[in-house]
C-alpha cells in the first residue's frame, strides 16, 4: 500500500481480491481458504483503513466473495466447507465495516461472481471437483442466463462502478455478478 501512496498521494479505492479455490481436501484444504478467503480480506481492509480515516475524504472498499458466499456450496469436503464459509464471513466482514466506517463516508460493499474464467477454475483440482459435485442438487453450477463461466472484465466492471461517484450512496450491498446462479437457486 505504501508503494501506492508514494506514487499516487492518497488512496480512495481498496479492493480486496485475494482468493484461491479449494485446492486441497482435507483440514488443510479449510485452513488455507479460511486462511486467504476470508484472513486475508480482514488483513487487506485493517491495514487500509486508518489511511482512509486520516484522509477525511470518504473512500469506497470492495470486498470480492462469491455466488458461493450468498448460497453456499454443493460438497461436503472440508475444503469446499471452507470456501463457503469464507466467502459467507467476507459479507459478515463487508456489513460490519459498511456500518461503522459509514460515518467516515467510507462505502464498503461486496462483489459475488459465479464462475469466472480464469485460473481458478480452469485447474486440475476445480475440474476434477466437478466430476464429483452432485450436479442435480438445487446448488448445482448452471447459471441462470445461458452462459457457462463469466469474464473478468465483468467483474472489474462491477467494481468499477462500486467505487465510483455514480455508486456514492451505495454500501452494505451485496452485489452478485453471476448470470443469474443465486437468483435461480
């Protein structure tokens, strides 16, 4: 953050985007989720935030989770468990801060994606994951819209406009990007 503040003077915008996919079975498979998922956005906001307070100037900070953060997720496996327990407490994270850095005119908000098309779902773990997922189950993969995986580019759209001024009323919002897969739930 400091690199940041060096070369741009001030920072307005936090996006906490860390995250991996359970990419282990097992007790270690929840502790390394839990421990990026959910640790590291709680880390990513506590070291910005009294930059933002000292600034006086507002400031908005989103929080990327998942569908799977809204709904939950179809395994049973500790690392799967993980995920949607991490991703659950990101929006726990994201409505406690939204209230009290509200009257710092901080907004904090929560971006959900569904599949996304990028590395962490297109892996050996994930792909071998949903061979074994009960695709029938009412928490199965298919979006409601007829696509399969969304781009990064809509993801970054979301945030886009959640950080900026036409977003400036905008916080403690939950914010799903994801075809339709929570709706259809």
């Amino acid at each position: 953050m400091q690199a940041g503040l060096d070369e741009f003077g001030r920072l307005d915008i936090v996006v906490a985007n860390a995250g991996i996919a359970m990419m282990q079975a097992g007790d270690d498979g929840w502790r390394d989720v839990i421990d990026v998922n959910l640790t590291g956005v709680f880390h990513t906001v506590q070291v910005a935030i009294p930059t933002l307070i000292e600034q006086g100037t507002g400031g908005s900070i989103v929080l990327i989770s998942s569908a799977a953060g809204l709904v939950g997720i179809g395994s049973s496996d500790p690392g799967s468990l993980g995920y949607a327990a991490a991703k659950h407490g990101v929006v726990g994270l994201m409505r406690a801060y939204a209230n009290h850095l509200a009257p710092q005119n901080i907004r904090v908000n929560s971006v959900h994606p569904c599949g996304v098309d990028t590395p962490m779902i297109n892996n050996e773990f994930f792909q071998q994951w949903l061979t074994t997922a009960d695709m029938d189950a009412p928490h199965n993969l298919g979006n409601a819209l007829p696509v399969e995986l969304v781009q990064p580019t809509d993801i970054a759209n979301a945030v886009a406009w959640l950080a900026s001024e036409e977003a400036r009323y905008v916080t403690g919002v939950t914010l799903p990007v994801d075809a339709g897969f929570v709706n259809k739930r």
